[in-house]
C-alpha cells in the first residue's frame, strides 16, 4: 500500500461557493476515492485563503471583520463536503495561527537563510482580482487578460523572493516530467512562459498598506503576501512548522488546480520548494473553467450557480455526474439546466436507472443458489471496462471513463433486450442470463463508486452475496422524473 497525498487549490473567502469551486472538489474526490479503492494511503486536502486585499474591503463593505467574514464563508466550503458527498481528510484555513502559521513562517525563514529574501522599492501592477502582482505582458489594452480591468499602480518597498535564480531548474523539472503536468498543453504552455525568464516576486506587502496577514518574522512592518502566506498550506497542514509527521506525506502526489493558477504553481511554488531544499510535487493537473449558458459567471450578469441550490433541486449523484461527464477535465465547458436534465433523463433516469430496474426486477424472485461465475464473454467485457475506466481515471479524463460505464451499461440494456429473459421458457437458461445481467450490474456500480458513491452503494445493497450465495431485491427508483425547470 502506497501513499497518496492528494490537494486541492485553496478558496478565497470574499464570497461563497460556487460551481467553479465545486467542480474541482468534486474531480479531487473521483482521485481520491479511486486511489483508496486500489488500497492506497490517501490523504485529501482543501481548505481556503483567506487573508488580502479583497477580504477585507468585502468585510468592511458587509461590516464584518475580516475574521467573522473568512469564518462565515469557510463554513459554506465547508458545507460543500456533505452537500457533494466529498472525501476530503483535512480543511485548512489560513488564519489559523496554530495549524498554519508556523509553517508559513518557518518556511520564510528557510528562504531568508538560502539567502534568497530580499528588499527593495518596488514600482508595479496590482491586479485586485489576482490578489496579485502581474506585468505589462499579463496585460491587453492596459486591462488584467483575466479580469478585463485596468490594475493599481502600487510603489512600495516590500521583500522580494529570487525566483529567477530557481528558473532553469524548474523548467528542467517541468521539462523532464520530475514534476509532471497534465494536460500537455498546459506543461508546455508554462515551459514557454519559463523560458522567457522568471522574475523575482513580490513576497510582502506594507502593514501600512494591508494589516490582514501573516507577520513578516522580525519586522512588523510587513505582512506574508500570497505566495508564503497560501501556497505554504500545502506543508503546513500536513505538519511543517509544527512536527515531523509531514515527511510521512511530502512530496505532494498530486495538486489539482485551475488553469489560472499554473504560474502560481507550476513557477513560484516549486521555486519556493528548491529554495527551502524541500520536493518538489509529484505531478499538477491542471483543468479548465465552466461557464453558464456560454458566459463567464459574473455577479454583475447574474448568472453565479450555487452548486447548493442544485444540490436541493436535482441530488447530489446528479450534480456530480454532470460535473463529470459534461464538462471535459482538460478544456473550459459550459452549464446549462437545459443540458443538465437532458443528461438526467437521458444518462441517468432512462440510462442507468432503468437498466437498474429491469435487471433486479427481472432477477428478484430468481433463486440463484449454486451460482458462481457468469459466462467468460461476460467476464471478458466487464474486464476490458474495467481496464478502460482505470486508464480513464488516471489520465483525468473523467468525462471519457463515465463514457466506457455508460457502454457497459448498454452493453448489459443490449443483453436484456436479446435475451428477453421474461420470455425465456427453459428455466436453467433464464437463470443463466439474468446471473449474467446481475453480474453485469454489480461490476456498473463498482465502477461508479469514485463517481457515483451513494448510487454505487444503492445498487450494492441491492445485489447480496452470502458466502455462495445470491440474493437480489428490488431497488426504489433511483432517479424520479423531473419536473422541467424552464430555466
């Protein structure tokens, strides 16, 4: 049994969920869920940033303290693990001065002592979206590509991390799959990006300026800013700082990320890594956005989905599943309640669950005692499903691995339909095909498990193995009809 330490990108709190914050746990949990299915050791990350900028102009604006407001919408990410049946092993906050603030600072101290923190006045971009620093190539028309708005020219002096120092071993890294991305697009995206030259950041802000962070050690007149203060989590969670309990899971095996967030970690954070003589991480990958109806989601347009909300309207095995099948993990997709009920009636309601339904109905009153093994053509397909979906998943091609089920599915639809086991007048025969069809049945929600896992359960309870044994009772309706939402 292998470890398996698996993270996600931690969440900002000046406003609450949404489905873009979803759709990236609910990918994490596949992962995770399949690697403990094949006996790893896993431990499963999130958690959420919660110093800046923007938390505390959003504080003052709702008149909460940065603190109640970073609390208030860190127990809705929170939420987020019961409402999409997430695995996670551990949240982490940033402003927990027990768990993570030690890690943090030690982490400083490391890269002051490699000689790598320095100060200096700095005359810049300050894009508040990002949170961030950015340079006149992030810009288009004097704008932030991502946020479409012109950013703040700050001058200060603030402390400075040599990234640039650590610029050829990272591409070197990247280049040799040492700390491997996925997709390709995105790893030579960044090799490109590195190969122009990193620059050295930015690595505090003026207390004068921002007071809502973490204490730079030994000078009070600066905070942490983001890259020390957020990326750190991913060791101070885990025990950096604090005891030696993370050696037992660093380096991380997998960071899962959004595609706006590669620089950050593809670049400064392994920087940081090579500086404080720390692994670098295993492999990222890196996934697109979602869009709504084919916009951007934006408070001003409306049009943010609150993946609670669809949560409450359709179940939660149905909000994972269009996560999951509709948006393609590598490239940006889109949601729509158009597409979301024709996948629930068409994949779900009239896919898996009536192929559920006619097998066990079928198969209910079957005595199968003396029954062991199904057919080998049987066993053949379901084995050549099972290989496909593990392929599937451990390329992150979640959408492609539901698809190789769904052909089981109908393959298993296929069987029924030639069989016609309720037409079948010899006995030992019938028996034969509908052990077939619970076989086939059995091994669909073994494979749904990482996606599907209260489904899964549903369909196990319904199929009981006792020693030799089969006993097969009659499920509840997995998937009602739905009520058009005219959305």
């Amino acid at each position: 049994m292998g470890k398996f330490y698996i993270t996600t990108a931690i969440d900002y709190v000046n406003g609450p969920p949404h489905i873009g914050h979803a759709i990236q746990k609910v990918w994490a949990d596949v992962i995770a869920r399949n690697r403990r299915f094949r006996g790893d050791d896993v431990w499963f990350l999130t958690g959420t940033d919660e110093h800046g900028v923007n938390v505390v102009r959003t504080a003052e604006s709702s008149g909460k303290t940065p603190q109640e407001l970073a609390d208030m919408n860190a127990a809705k990410f929170r939420s987020m693990r019961e409402a999409l049946d997430l695995s996670w092993d551990d949240f982490i906050q940033t402003t927990d001065h027990k768990r993570h603030w030690p890690g943090a600072t030690l982490l400083w101290q490391r890269l002051l002592e490699a000689g790598d923190i320095y100060k200096k006045r700095y005359r810049g971009f300050y894009c508040a979206g990002h949170e961030a620093f950015i340079t006149q190539k992030d810009l288009v028309d004097g704008k932030c590509l991502l946020h479409k708005k012109a950013p703040e020219v700050i001058d200060e002096e603030n402390y400075f991390f040599k990234l640039s120092k650590y610029s050829e071993k990272i591409r070197d890294a990247i280049q040799n799959d040492i700390m491997r991305i996925v997709p390709v697009s995105r790893k030579n995206e960044i090799i490109e990006f590195i190969k122009t030259g990193l620059e050295d950041v930015s690595f505090s802000r003026p207390t004068q300026m921002l007071s809502w962070g973490i204490p730079v050690p030994n000078d009070a007149d600066h905070v942490m800013y983001v890259w020390c203060d957020a990326l750190t989590n991913y060791i101070s969670a885990i025990g950096y700082g604090r005891d030696d309990g993370w050696q037992k899971w660093w380096p991380a095996d997998l960071h899962v990320l959004g595609k706006d967030n590669l620089r950050f970690h593809a670049a400064i954070w392994p920087g940081m890594l090579l500086a404080a003589g720390l692994e670098l991480p295993k492999s990222l990958f890196v996934h697109g956005f979602i869009t709504v109806d084919g916009q951007k989601m934006s408070k001003t347009v409306g049009n943010v989905v609150d993946p609670f909300a669809l949560v409450r309207q359709y179940g939660t095995d149905p909000v994972r599943y269009y996560f999951l099948r509709e948006v393609p993990s590598y490239d940006d997709g889109d949601f729509s309640h158009q597409k979301f009920e024709e996948r629930y009636a068409s994949d779900l309601a009239n896919g898996l669950g009536n192929f559920v339904a006619r097998v066990l109905t079928l198969a209910a009153p079957v005595d199968f005692a003396g029954m062991a093994k199904a057919q080998e053509s049987i066993i053949e397909k379901i084995e050549k499903a099972k290989n496909s979906v593990a392929q599937k998943i451990d390329e992150y091609k979640f959408h492609e691995a539901l698809a190789a089920i769904w052909n089981l599915i109908g393959f298993g639809d296929s069987y029924v339909n030639d069989k016609k086991p309720w037409a079948m007048i010899d006995e030992k025969e019938k028996k034969k095909a509908l052990f077939d069809l619970v076989t086939i049945l059995g091994a669909v929600a073994l494979l749904l498990g990482p996606f599907l896992p209260n489904t899964a359960k549903k369909i196990n309870d319904s199929i009981v193995w006792d020693g030799s044994s089969l006993t097969v009772k009659k499920p509840d309706n997995l998937f009602p009809r739905l009520e058009t939402s005219n959305k």
